[in-house]
C-alpha cells in the first residue's frame, strides 16, 4: 500500500509498518531509526531532496510500532525491532544494509548492529543516547528530559498525558519564539526558521497520528535496560556527536565511543543536537555509504 509519502509494509504478525524513501533508489541502503517522539517524516526535515539524491545512498526511514502510520506492538522491547528491520528488508529487497540512528533512535539503531550483525553493514550514532543504567549518563541529561524519560520508565500513561497537552499546544498556536529560547545556540537561530520549526513540528505531529500512547511507551523502553551489550558490537561503527548538544549531552557519545570496540567517533565543539545532522548529514550519509560499499 502506498501514501503520498510512504508506503505501507504488511508484517507476518498482521501488523503494518509505514515506510518514507530519500535520496537515490538505487544508492546504498542507509536505515534511518528516528528519535523520539519523532517519526517518518523526520527525513523531510533532515534531507535536502536534491543533496540526498546525489549521495549515492538511499534513506529509508520507517515509523516504529505506535508511530505515525505504523500499527502499535503491545509488550514490544527494543530488542523486538531487528525483527522489523529484516521484514523490511525482505520486502524492499535488501541483503544488507547500514543503519543510521539519531538521538532516541540510537538504541533501535544498535540493535540491529547487536542482533543481526550479518546483515548490517555500519552502524551510524548521530546524537545518540547511551544506556540509562551506564555510569554518569542519566546525571548528565538536564532536568525537564530526566523527567520526560523517569514518567516514560514508571508512569508512561501520564507522559502520554503531557504529550496530549504538548500537542494541543501546537496545534493551538504553533512553536514560536518561545519553543526557539528553550534550545542552545545554534539550534536555537535553526528554531527560528520557519521551515525548520514547522518540520520539527510537524515530525511530532505525525508520531501523535494514533494517539501519543505510541510516542510515550517508545521513549519509555530507550529509559529500560536495552537487551544487549554495545561493548560487543562486531560492525563498524561511526560516531558523530555536538559538544553543545542540551539533549543529548556529549557525554552519552563519549560513553559510547568509549565502550563500542573500534567505534570511529567525531565530535563538533559548536554542533548542538538539531545542527548536528541538518549541518552534516552530507558527511554523515557519505561516509556510511563509503563504509557499506
């Protein structure tokens, strides 16, 4: 089944997963795990379409269970998504592929470096959050997004309360101003673009289709052990990360680029967590698909 944008994939459990296509069809797989709450329609704001065309890669951007257009998996784990990802991959007639995650996406991203390593090329963090019970990780993240993660963990119904709240509010007034203040330099000059700021909206928006009882239940298994051990990786593996990143703080990169066997990791003293992949997605996309030719 197709949409404007996407295309719908029939699982074997009789679920479906929505799926968006950039770049080149013919270019190097790159499967792109969005953050959260975000959804398939972050590509739209990450990808320029004519730059993405001339990577020689091929963005495939799906919405996880619960997300966007993609049916909600009750008792889901993070260890749960390679599953996914393969199904994916049969259908899109893919044998191997890299696999991008930015921010909350990371953990699915590593996932399918952990489980189905035979299959996955390179694994590219961008901004990426380390495992909640690693040491010094969850200190270093600012309060409003610790208690954002503790309500996922121990309270997901009255996350998905807030989130209810968080998007009557946009949809009442729109971001503004005030969304752009409560970022750093320079995701917050980024914030007051227009496009940028209706991108970034409309990416919440669309992970709220169904309900923000998906968006609260993904965030809260990113706060739960994972499932695996990313000091086991077999793959290559790229790291990028912003020094002035509030989200994500540099430290959770480190931690990663510390345990993560031949982990490749650069990090940018001026980036933040927005800037990041919107100021280097060309270096980014390049460089896995120079790690999975």
């Amino acid at each position: 089944m197709s949409g404007a944008d996407y295309r719908v994939i029939r699982l074997r459990d009789g679920r479906t997963l929505a799926v968006a296509e950039f770049g080149d069809p013919s270019g190097q797989p790159v499967i792109h795990c969005h953050g959260v709450p975000s959804s398939r329609v972050e590509g739209r704001l990450l990808f320029d379409a004519a730059s993405a065309a001339g990577l020689g890669v091929r963005i495939i951007v799906p919405d996880r269970p619960g997300i966007g257009r993609s049916d909600f998996q009750a008792r889901r784990r993070i260890v749960d998504w390679p599953n996914d990802v393969l199904e994916l991959a049969a259908a899109l007639g893919l044998d191997r592929f890299a696999v991008l995650g930015k921010s909350g996406g990371s953990p699915y991203a590593a996932a399918c470096a952990a489980l189905i390593p035979a299959r996955v090329r390179a694994l590219g963090l961008a901004g990426g959050v380390a495992p909640f019970d690693a040491p010094g990780v969850l200190a270093a993240v600012h309060q409003p997004l610790k208690t954002m993660f503790r309500l996922a963990r121990v309270a997901p119904p009255i996350l998905s309360g807030l989130f209810r709240l968080n998007l009557r509010a946009l949809r009442g007034q729109g971001p503004g101003d005030r969304m752009a203040a409560s970022f750093p330099e320079p995701d917050r000059s980024l914030m007051r673009r227009a496009e940028i700021r209706d991108g970034f909206t409309a990416c919440f928006v669309e992970a709220c289709r169904q309900g923000t009882r998906g968006p609260a239940y993904d965030t809260g298994l990113i706060a739960r052990p994972w499932g695996f051990d990313p000091s086991t990786f077999k793959v290559p593996v790229l790291l990028w990360h912003g020094e002035r990143d509030a989200n994500v703080p540099a430290a959770h990169g480190r931690y990663l680029a510390s345990v993560i066997p031949n982990c490749r990791a650069t990090f940018y003293p001026q980036e933040a967590h927005l800037s990041l992949p919107l100021n280097h997605y060309r270096e980014i996309f390049s460089a896995l698909a120079a790690a999975t030719a």
